[in-house]
C-alpha cells in the first residue's frame, strides 16, 4: 500500500468529513427531554433564577394600577464542563486507513445529542431530594403556598407508598415555562487538533477529535410534574391528573395544569401502552383514557 502524503490540507478534509459524520449522528439521535425543558442561555458561569415561582393575575382596570409584590428566590444552576474526545494515530491516515473510523464519530454525534438526556433524567430520577427553587425537594407533598386568604399551605407534586414500584412521570408541557431548565452556555461543538505543530500529534502521533459543551439542568416548576410510583392503572392516573389540575398558585390562584404527557420507564411500557394507546379494552370496551396523555417510554429512567 502507498504511503499517504499527510498535509494540512488533507487533514482539513478528513475533519471536515469527519465533522459531516458528527453531524450526521447528531440529526439522527432522538432527545426525549425537548418537550420539557426550556432553553435558557447561559453569559457567565452559573445563572441565577429568582423570577421562578412568581405568579401574578389580571383584575378588572378601577382606579390605578395595583402593582404586584413579587417573592424572588436565591436559585441558580452553574453551568458544567463536558467533553467527549476520540484519538486516531496519524499512521492510520498515512496508511489511507481512517475510514474505517467513520462510524465512531457518527457515533460520537449522537452521544453528544444523547448526552442531555442522561443529565436531566438523571436529575429528574434525584427529585425528591434535589431541591427546587422553593426549599423543599422538586418532588415533595410539603410545597409551601398561600390560600385565597393568604394563609399558608402545602401542596403535592408526590404520590408514593411504601415499597413502592417504579417511577412514572406525568408533565404539563403546554406552558411557555416548562418543568425543568436546560441552560447552555456553550453548545455542544465538534473540534479538532490534528495538525503536525500540535503537543499532542508532535509527542504521541495522534490526532485528536472531539466534541465538548458547557450545559447544566435545573428544575424549574414543580407544579408542571408529578411523581408516583404506585400501579400504573387508571384510578392512579386518574387521580394524578387530578391532583394536577387542582393545584392552586399564591392567593389560590388557579393554574390550569394540563397533564399531557407521561414518561415511563421500560418496565412500564405495556401498561402504559395499554392505558393509552388502546382504543377498546376488555373485548370492545371504550377505553377513556384512549390518547388522554402522550406516551414516551423513557429507558434514561429505567
């Protein structure tokens, strides 16, 4: 086999290729998370989130304006550092042999898109005892409020038992705030270091790929989710999205939840494909739950 003249110019075109590839997998890879969270940017390394937990409402325009008081709270998310790095010896590209190397990096592009799933689900699964802007964990049957009259009070995003079994998730997606943050302060990017005068291609022979971003999640409104691990059955269903849409922001004001979308984990794939996915049940029964939620069966959750 001839030896490859390995040039600048060719090492641009094997990143750019190699760069198409990424990108390629990026497309590809499906996110659960999307319909979540809220895309905040991120301009310094953490980002401090005191409007969560506000709620105001319209009256009826006699005599001045009345201005709201708002409570602010002292909740930030810092931003981390993740990197994913891919090394191919430069005898490789001297030997024409890198091809072989294409499904690593469309690989790498669909971790990287991937990669979000794992930080949040990973945070969701910690809820009851990851704490939310409030002070009390995100999944909680203790969230402070206040009544109609200003009274204080507590509500519940949590259903549980003891010795309970796994987890599902029920979210109101609908709301231009969502349940949980995915703050971005540098977005997932493709890099390179390739050429002859760098350290690490000049003492180990090695080019070096890879794709790094600086991201974090954090929650944002609880009143959006609700946790249960009782049986997934339609009494419990019923009585989550009912809890849901009984929840009252400050003053008793109401929010008008609505639950739409449930993630479970793959153990729950059948039931929760049987309770709404099924048109009929029980031999040509009406199911009424028939498309009540949108189903994902979420294996980060597993």
């Amino acid at each position: 086999m001839s030896r490859v003249a390995v040039s600048p110019q060719l090492m641009t075109a094997i990143f750019q290729g190699f760069k198409a590839l990424y990108l390629k997998g990026f497309e590809a890879q499906e996110a659960l998370y999307q319909s979540l969270v809220m895309v905040v940017p991120s301009n310094t390394s953490k980002e401090v989130y005191g409007w969560l937990g506000q709620s105001t409402g319209f009256r009826e325009w006699i005599g001045d304006r009345v201005i709201q008081a708002l409570t602010t709270h002292d909740f930030s998310i810092a931003n981390k550092h993740f990197e994913n790095t891919v090394g191919v010896n430069r005898n490789q590209v001297e030997d024409d042999e890198y091809g072989v190397l294409n499904p690593v990096f469309e690989q790498l592009g669909m971790d990287a898109k991937a990669h979000p799933n794992q930080v949040i689900f990973e945070l969701l699964k910690a809820g009851r005892t990851t704490l939310c802007y409030d002070g009390v964990p995100f999944f909680s049957a203790n969230h402070p409020t206040t009544n109609a009259k200003g009274g204080k009070i507590t509500q519940s995003n949590l259903t549980t038992e003891v010795g309970g079994k796994p987890t599902w998730y029920v979210f109101d997606t609908t709301k231009a705030i969502k349940p949980i943050i995915w703050q971005v302060r540098k977005p997932y990017d493709f890099v390179r270091k390739d050429q002859k005068e760098d350290d690490i291609v000049f003492f180990n022979n090695q080019a070096v790929y890879g794709a790094d971003a600086r991201v974090n999640a954090g929650f944002a409104l609880w009143q959006l989710a609700h946790a249960c691990d009782k049986d997934l059955t339609s009494a419990n269903f019923k009585a989550v999205r009912t809890a849901m849409r009984q929840l009252k922001g400050d003053n008793g004001r109401p929010l008008a939840v609505r639950p739409v979308e449930i993630h479970v984990p793959t153990a729950l794939e059948s039931a929760a494909e049987l309770l709404f996915d099924k048109a009929t049940i029980n031999g040509g029964e009406t199911n009424e739950l028939y498309k009540a939620a949108k189903v994902v069966v979420n294996p980060y959750l597993d």
